[in-house]
C-alpha cells in the first residue's frame, strides 16, 4: 500500500502530500514533520516504534529534542480527535514509544476522478537579522526581519513563520537543524545588517534545513531610505531561489515609497515599539507614526501602523477608549483609502469590527481580504476564528487556530488563545492541553497560569484547581485578577460562599480603583448575583469592553441566559443555537477560504 497516496485512520481520511487530515468537524493542516510521525507509525501499525526509531527517521540530519517530538504526537492527537489518556487511535506505550492501534486503510479512488497530487505545504522561517552596528541601531535589523516577512506572507503555497515565533531566536544559539525541528520550518532565512551613517550592507542567505544546504546568498548596499523597496527584492529573488517549492510569487509587488533616512528610523523604531506591547511602548510608537503621517501622508503603512497602536491600547482597556476607537477607524480609512489592498489594514480593520463595532460579516469579510493578499498573516486567522466562534462554527474556529499555530507555533499568547477557545467550546480537556503548551513555552506566564487553574476547575479537578491557585498566590491585597478568577474557580467547584468572598473584595477595591466592568461582570455571576451581573454587563458594553462579543459563550454567564435583561444587553449577537455548529474551513492553493461566510489575549 502506497501510504503517500492518502489512507484511512478510523473516519479520518489523511491526505499526507497535502499536509491536510479531514474529519466530520472539517479539514485541519499539519505540519510536514507531525505528517512525517505519523506515516513512519502507519507504516508500521500496529507495531509500536520508539521515540528513538521515530528520530531517527523523521530527523535523519539534525538533533532534535524530545519535547519536539511530543508537539508533534500531540498535534497529531487533536487532529485524529483523539484523547491521551483513552486513546482510540494514537497510543503512548510508557517507556517505548507510541503507535497506531489499527493499521490504516489506503483510499479507493478512481483515476479519472483522483485530484492531482501536490507536495506538502513546507514552511519558512526568516530569523532575526544580525545587528552588526552596535546595540542603539538593533531597531533597524528587527524591522527589515519584520518587513521581510510581511513581504513574504504573499506567497503561496508555503507556511511563513510569524515574526513572534522568529523573535524568540533572537539571542539564540540553536544551530539550523534545531530551529527546524522546533518550528517544523523546511527553510531558514537568516541575514545581517551593518549601518554606516545612512548606507546599510544588507546579506541574506537561504539555508534548506533538511540538509543544511546554502541555496542562496546575496549582498546588496543601499541607503536607508530605499529599505522598504529593498525588502521586495530581497523576497523575490527568495522566491525565484526555491520556486520549484513554493509555486513563485503571487503578483508584482506594490510599488513602495523611498522615506527620508530619519522617517525611515522612525518608522523601524515604530514598528520595533509595536512587537513589545505595553501601554507605553505603544503610546510612543503612535507618536512615530502620527509625525510620519504628516511628513509623507502618502505613506498607508504609516496611518495602518498608528491604527494598529490605537487598536492595541483599546484592547488593553485605555481609560480614552473612545477616542481611540474612533481614532483607529479615521486613520484605517486613511491608509485604505491610500492603498486599498493594504492587508495589515484590513486585518486591523477587520479586529476593529469584530472587538468593538460587533460586525461580524464586516470582520469575517476583512479577514479573508487580508489572508487571500497574505496567506501566512496569523492575526487575520485569529479574527477569522473569533468570529466562527461567536457564530458557533466551532470545528471552523478550531481549525482556524490551528492553522495560526502552525505559522506561529512558539507564540505564547497564541497558544493560550487556543485554550481560552477550547473554554468557549466547553472542551476542558483540550483547553488544559492547550495552556499548557504556552505554560512550556513561559512557565511564568500568569494570565495562562489562572486560566488554567479554571480549566481545571470547570473540568472537575478541583483539587489541582486550588493548589496551583494558591501556589500562583494573589499579589497583594489589591491582586485584581487574581480575585476575578479565585472566584471563578469557587464557583466551578461549587464553593458559593468562597465566590462571595472573592466578588465582594473586587467590588471593595472597584471604590478606590478601576476595576474592568467584565471583570466584575463574571465575579458577580461566580458570586450568583444575577442582576448586579447583568449590571455590570451592561456597563462593560457601555465601556466597548473588546470581552463582550464572547458575552454568550463564555461560561460563567451560562446561568445568564434566560435573562430577559441579558438578552437585552447581548441582543445584537447571536445567541444560543441561532447558528449551526459546524462548518469545514478548506485551504486552497495556499488560499485560506470559507464555506460562506489582537492581540491573542482574548478573555473567555
């Protein structure tokens, strides 16, 4: 049996040239390792292969840790729909290996009516560019490294690693193979960028990380304010290196201006601010784009880039949320009316719709703008996958995350939005799994830490609930957070008097400072005091609260929703059982499509 070819494992049908497993609940990618496990296990089931076997073939030329292995096993787990601990198909074999409890049945297809075959989808991954300048100038690789990708997400049929995901090998000194191996990445872009005055010498190099072959090198010297054309280039020559792999470009680029040396800094410093997300970084970086927009008011990326600040610092809750949220609309208008198929516009649209004018067609329609110009942008796959959610087309968001986490599987943010959605869908099991991947990634990590002692809450694990909470510990008396989900977590284990306690501190320090209204909101509804929920509710969709588009799904609520006053609140939305569930999302030619129809920190 040609495995290749594509073959059953119970209902799943697996397409392993096309990186793609199709289930009743729709179509879900893997990435070409994960897909690699899993044949060297169907060849061989239902004999067990060990960790070491599986090494060794799926990774013949390079190290690779166990941790990425077990990913990769666990990867393959939610795409099967099956669960570690009662496996019906992937079987962990303690202290051997693991395996496939049947073997795996070919597909029967006529020839004339078979698709045709096509290679997997492979991945690219542009590391962090040298900074050979000395430390004041790092801005400046950090942004080409960042200018580069976003150039590069207009390709098809190749998966472009996020910038987060790149960025965490800034200062590392994993070799080729390992960087590979842990972002199942195929090819690997790295560079170096060395600044004298206004003149940059810029080296590039593409690495194919399955052999660690130097494909392609280039040196260009430049000036400054001819970076953005620079970056164009760079790409297509990138393109043209390894275009029997990724099927060449998607169109001529955009003609882009030269900046001035100055706005040029001020811009990379900008977008530079942008990656760190905080109020205050993002209230500077505003500043560098507000002043660029009146030196070259041409410039869209300038008016999208300001509006992705406005955006951000709403999402953050910004005591100025209305004029942020109609600054941010202005200036969307602004850099669209300037370059209409400008996707870092319409993804930021389309979250400004979805967050904070609860449009929901409108969001759905700029996302698939955005991810048809750039098929690798995460955020938009994030939009996309808020707004399944919201309808109910819960096995269409599912798949959308999955597909954002094989472009930015190191995201932590990421990762633990996968684990809030798993919340939403009442999907405990996986929720814990997904918080803690992010946890692996940052142990320290406190918002995914409190989520995940109420996952285990609302999974019936009351016991584990309570001692990672108190090990977590409040930070002071005046520990907000950490009350609104002490209160949760009571009250997913039925400690109603535990509930009160933690609403009535909240409400106690609501007097001397701001507390979120959704936050008191869901402390109010632990605390089964329905009306001064439904009070707080309404006060947080009169604050455009960016929580309230889930104010139907999220369960702490659930006991809400016979309301007639909630109903009210949540009216514009749809409620309970007023969509179908489960709609397949499909990916086409590197094309992210639907059937139909921010910041990862989204609170369920």
């Amino acid at each position: 049996m040609t495995l290749e070819a594509g073959f059953c494992i119970g209902t799943r049908e697996v397409f392993p040239l096309e990186g793609r497993i199709v289930g009743a609940g729709g179509t879900l990618r893997v990435e070409p390792k994960a897909m690699a496990v899993l044949l060297e296990l169907a060849r061989h089931a239902p004999d067990v292969r060990t960790r070491q076997q599986i090494v060794q073939t799926v990774w013949p030329r390079g190290f690779v840790s166990d941790d990425v292995l077990t990913r990769c096993i666990g990867q393959l787990r939610r795409a099967l729909g099956d669960d570690a601990h009662a496996p019906t198909h992937l079987e962990t074999i303690p202290k051997r290996g693991y395996r496939l409890r049947t073997a795996p049945v070919a597909l029967q297809r006529d020839a004339a009516s078979a698709p045709p075959m096509r290679s997997s989808v492979e991945s690219l991954i542009v590391l962090p560019f040298r900074n050979l300048s000395g430390a004041s100038e790092d801005f400046i690789a950090d942004g080409l490294t960042e200018l580069l990708i976003l150039r590069l997400c207009a390709l098809r049929n190749v998966r472009i690693i996020s910038r987060t995901t790149a960025m965490r090998f800034k200062t590392s000194t994993a070799s080729v193979a390992e960087i590979a191996a842990s972002t199942g990445a195929d090819w690997v872009i790295e560079g170096s960028v060395l600044q004298s005055g206004d003149r940059l010498q810029v080296i590039a190099q593409l690495i194919d990380a399955r052999t660690d072959a130097h494909i392609w090198a280039a040196d260009y010297v430049r000036d400054l304010q001819d970076l953005l054309p620079l970056q164009n280039e760079i790409a297509l020559r990138l393109a043209a290196a390894i275009r029997a792999q990724l099927g060449g470009e998607s169109g001529t680029p955009n003609k882009l201006p030269t900046l001035p040396p100055q706005v040029m800094r001020d811009y990379l410093r900008g977008r530079h601010l942008i990656g760190q997300r905080t109020v205050a970084t993002l209230r500077e970086a505003a500043g560098l784009f507000q002043a660029i927009t009146v030196l070259v008011p041409e410039f869209a990326a300038a008016w999208a880039s300001l509006a992705e600040c406005e955006l951000m610092l709403a999402h953050y809750g910004a005591p100025d949320l209305a004029s942020l949220v109609a600054a941010c609309e202005q200036h969307l208008e602004q850099a669209l009316a300037r370059e209409p198929e400008l996707a870092i516009g319409l993804s930021a649209r389309a979250a400004l719709r979805f967050f904070f004018k609860r449009d929901l067609d409108g969001a759905a329609e700029d996302s698939q703008h955005a991810l048809a110009l750039l098929p690798s942008h995460a955020l938009a796959m994030v939009s996309m996958a808020s707004v399944c959610a919201v309808r109910r087309h819960f096995a269409e968001a599912s798949a959308w995350l999955q597909q954002a986490l094989l472009v930015d599987p190191l995201d932590v943010g990421l990762n633990m939005n996968f684990g809030d959605h798993m919340i939403l869908q009442r999907r405990y099991d996986a929720a814990l799994q997904a918080l803690h991947r992010a946890l692996e990634l940052a142990p320290a990590h406190r918002p995914c830490q409190l989520r995940t002692c109420w996952a285990l809450a609302l999974n019936g694990q009351p016991t584990q609930a309570h001692a990672l909470l108190a090990s977590i510990g409040p930070q002071g008396t005046d520990d907000v957070q950490w009350l609104e989900y002490a209160a949760l977590v009571a009250a997913a284990v039925g400690d109603s008097s535990g509930a009160m306690a933690r609403f009535e501190a909240l409400q106690s320090l609501a007097r001397s400072q701001a507390v979120p209204a959704w936050t008191l909101a869901r402390a109010a509804a632990a605390a089964r005091q329905d009306e001064v929920a439904v009070d707080w509710i309404e006060a947080a969709a009169q604050q455009q609260s960016s929580s309230m588009p889930f104010v139907f799904l999220t369960p702490a609520f659930d006991a809400l929703h016979a309301n007639p006053r909630f109903l009210a609140v949540a009216a514009h939305l749809p409620p309970p059982g007023a969509q179908p569930q489960d709609r397949p999302a499909t990916v086409l030619n590197g094309k992210n499509k639907t059937r139909g129809s921010l910041d990862n920190a989204m609170k369920p």
